[in-house]
C-alpha cells in the first residue's frame, strides 16, 4: 500500500479549519486536524511545499517511522506550527490503519477503557445574571460539568465574554483588543463562585480558566481563594514556559490545576510531570503531533496520578475532536474532554459519527476516525482572515492573553 495523494483543504464554516487529506493507491482516505487558530495559512504552507511532497510513495502503515522522520528530519523541532502539520499527517495515518483494520480508531489504541467520555462545556456572563442563564442554558444541552468565564467589573472585553473583532476602514481584519487587570480580576472572581456555588449548589463540577494571565505569586493567592468553593480546576493560572514558576503554586493551594494547551511536545510538561505539579494535562492532538506523541505523554502522566484533558475549544476541527474522543475512550488516565461544541455548518462540513448525549460524548462504530470531509461543501466557505485577540492594560501595555 502507498500514499498517492496529500492535499490540503481549508474551509471556513463561521471559522477556518485546515485539514490534510490522504489518499492510498488502494483508494482509502485519511483525514487529519491542521489547524492553527490565527496562524492558520502557515501550517498549510508547511504541509503543502515540505511535507506533501515527502509523503508521496510512502507505505501508509509506517506511521511512527512517517513521524519521526518528520519530526526529527526537519531538524527544526517543535513548535506549534511544525507540530500541528506532524498531527496532521499521524492523525490521518491512524484513520487510514483503522479503516483499513475495518475498526473504530479507539479499538487499534487498545479498546475501550469506559463506556462514554465525559465533557464540559462553556458557561460565561457579563455579569451574575447573564452567567447564570449561561449555566443554565449548558445543564439544559445535558453538560454536567461547566467552565465558568465572567466580566470583570471596570473592564470592557475580556476573555470568554464575547467581542468581535474591528474591521478596517479597507475590510482588512485586526484582533480585538480586551483589557486587563490583574488586581480587578483576582478581587471579583471568589465572589463570582460563591454566587455560583449559592446558585447550582455544592455538586456541579465548575471549572476556571486563568488564560495565562497571573504571576506563580497571584496564581497562588486565587488557588487559595477559590478552594472553599471546590473547583474541578484551575486551568493556566500561569504561562508555565516557566514550569519550576508552579511549585510555587502548589506548595500554596490544593485547587487542583491544569496546564498545556499551548504546549506542543512532552519536553514542555517534564518538570509539571515529574513534580506533580499539575492535575491535569491540556495538550491538543492537533498541536501536539497527533495520537501517536500525545499517548505517550498521557503514559507519562499515569505514572504521576496525573489524568488527561484534552484541548477541545471550537477551533479544534470536529476531526481533531473525533481523534481526541478515540483516545479518551481508550486510556486508562482519562479526565475530562472540553466540548465546546460546533455550528451546525461545521457539522455539515465535518460530518461525523461521535455523538453528544447526556454531557457525554462517544466516537460511534464507524471505521477509522469516523469523520467525513464534504469537500464541496468545505469550498463554499472561503478561508476568512482572522486573528486571536490582543490583551492590553489601562495604560497600553500588552498582558498575556
Ligand atoms: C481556551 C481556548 O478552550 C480553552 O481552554 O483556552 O478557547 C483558547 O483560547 C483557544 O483555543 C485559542 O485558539
Ligand atoms: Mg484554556
């Protein structure tokens, strides 16, 4: 069996996805998640001028010998957009052996370990009433575990809350531009989980997300804060490039934490690993070089009584879902899956065999990944520009995102 075909599609159903297709002499098809939220026309580039090329002729089977040759013939290693086309190609390599083998990717990863996977979804508010009708409207689509983002008094736009971006007088596209305070935000957010708790009561699980913003120090004092109200977790209280910044952290807080979803290789999570500094792993399949690098992260993990979370925000494509959803079904160390869900052009687009039920999702029976590109429709929705946001201070000064 050989490769003969590599393509690239991109699409734009209410947001840009980018989705390598390949072909085998014998006609099967593998698809594989490429996209790269706001950067998205340079991991096409990658695959279409330096990887298609060297795909063409290859046996599709070989997949961890195609990933290391990928990975360590481009001598440049890591970063995000090397490792989100690397994922692409594992990732449709596996959908190729499982469709091949006639067997859901879940069984070739060593069978199902539960029954259905277990998600959270997306609460966030302007304010106390509008997050709570958020809340309610989640427990009302069956999520039984809801992230909860809010607005901070005395600031316009900030993360989760909403906010479109500014057009150009010319069309062009620029990012939003939110605001940020680090004092504001840690003062109000104990009181906006107290509000919830008295709300919807002791036992819904409730996440936060930090999004980056805090030093070891803050990071540390809003753990501390938010204990009394039992989060499932506190996610990126802190960049962590600077993975020893954590200790700090945990010496200080019994809030559980999870990190990674920018991470893309396991040397990013050695320290949080070994250490036990974190609760949870974040990484995506898309941006971590596929199913093949990511379970060997997740063993890792194990041994540290550290579970996983995979990264599943709308600009994970339903393929990079699908792959995320066979996966969790099979390790042993699953958390939780984020499922912030998909306009319903995307599912048209992305027609998939998971399913959504009771805040559980399942990856279905079908052959392979179990997704299918509607390549006509995928070209009715043009590529559309677009960035992530830029966060700024009352004084100008740009702040992580
Ligand atoms: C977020 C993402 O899902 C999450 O936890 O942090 O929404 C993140 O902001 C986006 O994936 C960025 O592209
Ligand atoms: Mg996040």
């Amino acid at each position: 069996m050989k490769i003969v075909d590599a393509s690239v599609v991109v699409t734009s159903p209410g947001r840009n996805f980018v989705t390598l297709k390949i072909t085998t002499d014998d006609g099967v098809t593998g698809l594989g998640d490429a996209t790269l939220n706001g950067r998205e026309l340079a991991v096409v580039s990658y695959l279409r001028d330096h990887v298609a090329p060297l795909l063409i002729g290859l046996d599709p089977h070989r997949i961890e010998d195609t990933w290391q040759s990928l990975y360590r013939g481009a001598y440049w290693r890591r970063g995000p957009v090397t490792m989100a086309a690397i994922a692409a190609v594992d990732v449709a390599l596996w959908d190729i052996k499982a469709k091949v083998a006639n067997l859901p990717l879940y069984q070739l990863l060593g069978g199902a370990s539960r029954d259905r996977v277990r998600t959270y979804g997306h609460a966030s508010g302007r304010d106390a009433p509008e997050l709570f009708d958020s809340v309610r409207a989640r427990l009302e689509q069956g999520y039984q575990s809801i992230r909860i983002q809010t607005g901070i008094p005395g600031l316009q736009r900030v993360y989760g809350v909403g906010g479109e971006p500014d057009a150009l007088p010319d069309g062009r596209v620029r990012p939003l531009v939110e605001d940020w305070d680090t004092g504001a935000y840690l003062r109000h957010m104990p009181s906006v989980f107290e509000a919830v708790r008295n709300e919807f009561g002791p036992e819904l699980p409730l996440l936060h997300d930090a999004h980056h913003r805090l030093t070891p120090l803050q990071a540390a004092r809003l753990g501390k804060d938010l204990e009394p109200y039992d989060l499932f977790w506190l996610e990126d209280c802190t960049p962590a490039e600077n993975q020893e910044g954590l200790r700090l952290v945990r010496s200080h807080t019994t809030t559980p934490l999870a990190i990674g979803e920018v991470f893309n290789s396991i040397h990013d999570f050695r320290t949080l690993v070994n250490e036990q500094l974190i609760d949870y792993v974040r990484a995506a399949v898309t941006h971590f070089g596929g199913v093949s690098p990511i379970r060997k992260l997740f063993d890792f993990a194990a041994q540290q009584q550290i579970k996983s979370a995979i990264h599943g925000p709308e600009d994970i494509s339903p393929v990079g879902m699908a792959a995320a959803i066979h996966l969790d079904l099979a390790i042993h160390n699953f958390g939780i899956q984020e499922y912030a869900g998909y306009t319903a052009a995307t599912d048209e687009v992305f027609r998939h065999a998971y399913t959504f039920t009771d805040g559980h999702l399942h990856p279905g029976e079908a052959p392979g990944l179990g997704v299918e590109l509607d390549e006509e429709l995928a070209a009715a929705h043009p590529y559309a520009p677009a960035y992530l946001p830029v966060n700024r201070l009352a004084d100008g000064t740009v702040h992580d995102w």
